[in-house]
C-alpha cells in the first residue's frame, strides 16, 4: 500500500481534548441545525489539523479542501463535518488496530447490494483469509467478528431494484424489527447513471431515513465506473451525490473514487476507466490495458495483494473495497460509537 497515511497522523486524533471536539461535531445523523452545520464548515473545526479527518489524510499531509472539485481525482477526506472514504482511505496498515476491535465491538451493519457492491464483502472476507481473524465478520458478530449482515433486507435488492425507492421502505421494515442495527449501506449497481431527479430522490430518502432514525449512520454511495469518463453522465451524478455529502455532513464510501486509482495513487479518471479496471492507456479513445492486472502482475500475490472473488472487476479492485471499508467501519466506530 502506500503508506502514505503514517500512523503518526493517527495520534493525533486520538489526543483527548480533540476527541472530545470531534465526537461533539460528527454526528451520523443529518443535523436539525442547519446553523451549526455551516458554522463547523466554515470554520472547518471539524479539520483542525489541515488535512487530517476522520476519512483519512490527505495524500502527503497537504490540505485538499480547496482541490477541484470536478472529476473523480480529488481527495475530499477533509470535507468540514462529512465522513468521505474515497482512494486515499485505502491503506489498511494506517487503521489502529484498538479501532478496528472498537468497530467489532460496537457496530451492527446491514448492507443491501447486487454484485458490484459485492465487492466490498467478497473483498473482506478475502481479508480475513489473507490477514487473519482481525477482519473477520459475519452476520451477527459471532466469534467477537465484525457484526455485518450482508443482504439482509426484503423486498429490495439494491439502490436502484426493483425500483429507486423500495430500498427506503425495505430499510425501515429492517430497522423496526432489528433496533440494534446502527449503520446502514447500501450500493448502487449501474442506476447511478440516472437523471438528476433521480439522484435528488435518493439523497432526499436518505436524509429522510437519517431523520427518523438518529441512532443510525447510514452511508451514501457513488457508482461503480462504467466506462463513460468525467465527462460522462456517471461522473456528473457521482460528483452530484459528492457535492451533497460534502455540503451536509454526511457519511460517503466513494465507490467511483476508490476504483480510480492503483494503491500507488496513481490516477485512471482521465482515461475512461470502466469497472474492470481497463483504462486507454495511449489515450486514443479505446481502452487498452488494465491497471489491476498490471498492478497484481507486478506484485507478491499473498503479500502485496491477495486473491478473491471480485464480481465485474479484478481481485486488487475489491481488495481496495475492503481496505477502505474497514477504514469506514473503524471511522465510524470511533468517532460515533
Ligand atoms: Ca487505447
């Protein structure tokens, strides 16, 4: 990995007094306070170490607030109050190990998803193979793993199946009958590539759901890259479901981002990159090569990555998913629980 997000970056969030800050401003609710959810953005009270955040650094320690914010490039880790795991949340090694048991021993997630969003699940349990019981989870916690119910909703299968809303019906059926359940996820399959109504319909349902259930942290999603580059209507909708999270609060696992980069930071956007992983390498407008195979093909398989299923995608892809996830599963825990 890249090693960039130095555990000494760690310790600083774990000085008592900034906790104590941090644990009053992040809330995993959508505020009832507009007020003072512009006064931590404006004062990015939130940020106190200029490129620190509960997402993770910023690649070399610099401040990216002010990156553009087109495209799928920019970190936006530090985004006032909001929670944005995206490709620099992807180092495992960065994670303290004490807040990956504090998310073993606190939360209870439900995940609704179809095969791409399978790859975060596929990509932990290849996790918990390739570097042991650590990360390991299954659906109610046994063992002292990570208490992650995969699929466990009824009557919807992902963001976008059957329809853009009975997924929000399905949540609150869940919720009412399992109160111990504190995230909630869910993933698009191709559906993020909609009409900006329709993206405005899922951040409203969210927003919805976080009011009613102020306990849970539910955590908004991009979609997976297809193909159509940032001028695409995908990327328009991802930057769209961004631009959201980041103004309001809120917690994102940046799906698009994540799959953007190699583990060496190294940037695909601007080349057309599509779910597999294959990008135009030559820039003719075909692409041509595929940056997980040539990345995995220059590697240590079982050291520097690790085999397992990836639907859609290449193993590396969904090793990312996992690396990031446990990033948000640990964030979470910390800094709510
Ligand atoms: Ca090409």
């Amino acid at each position: 990995m890249n090693g960039i997000q130095g555990t000494h970056m760690w310790g600083l969030y774990l000085s008592g007094a900034l906790l104590i800050v941090l644990f009053a401003l992040f809330s995993c609710s959508a505020s009832d306070d507009e007020s003072s959810v512009n006064s931590i953005q404006s004062g990015n009270a939130a940020n106190p170490q200029g490129g620190t955040s509960p997402g993770g650094t910023s690649q070399g320690g610099t401040p990216q607030v002010g990156a553009p914010q087109s495209g799928a490039s920019p970190s936006q880790n530090a985004s006032g109050n909001a929670l944005i795991i995206d490709h620099t949340s992807t180092d495992l090694d960065a994670i303290p190990p004490e807040w990956i048991e504090k998310a073993k021993e606190t939360l209870h997630i439900a995940y609704g998803h179809t095969s791409h969003g399978s790859q975060i699940t596929s990509g932990m349990e290849g996790l918990a193979s390739f570097k042991g019981s650590l990360y390991a989870y299954n659906s109610g916690g046994v063992g002292g793993a990570l208490d992650l119910r995969d699929q466990p909703f009824s009557g919807a299968s992902d963001l976008g199946d059957p329809d853009r809303t009975a997924w929000a019906i399905s949540t609150r059926s869940y919720l009412n009958q399992h109160p111990e359940i504190n995230v909630v996820m869910w993933a698009w399959c191709s559906q993020a590539d909609g009409t900006a109504e329709e993206i405005n319909l899922y951040l409203s349902l969210m927003s919805e759901l976080e009011k009613d259930y102020p306990d849970v942290c539910f955590v908004y999603m991009t979609g997976h890259l297809d193909g159509t580059g940032l001028t695409g209507n995908l990327n328009v909708r991802n930057n769209q479901i961004r631009q959201y999270c980041r103004a309001n609060g809120k917690i994102l696992y940046d799906f698009a981002d994540i799959e953007t980069y190699d583990p060496d930071g190294v940037y695909y956007g601007d080349r057309i990159p599509n779910d597999n992983c294959d990008y135009d390498s030559g820039r003719d407008g075909v692409r041509d090569a595929n940056w997980a195979i040539q990345w995995q093909n220059s590697h240590v398989e079982g050291v520097d990555w690790y085999s397992c299923y990836s639907a859609h995608s290449q193993p590396l892809n969904a090793n990312l998913k996992a690396y990031a996830a446990w990033r948000l599963w640990a964030t979470i825990a910390v800094w709510r629980f």
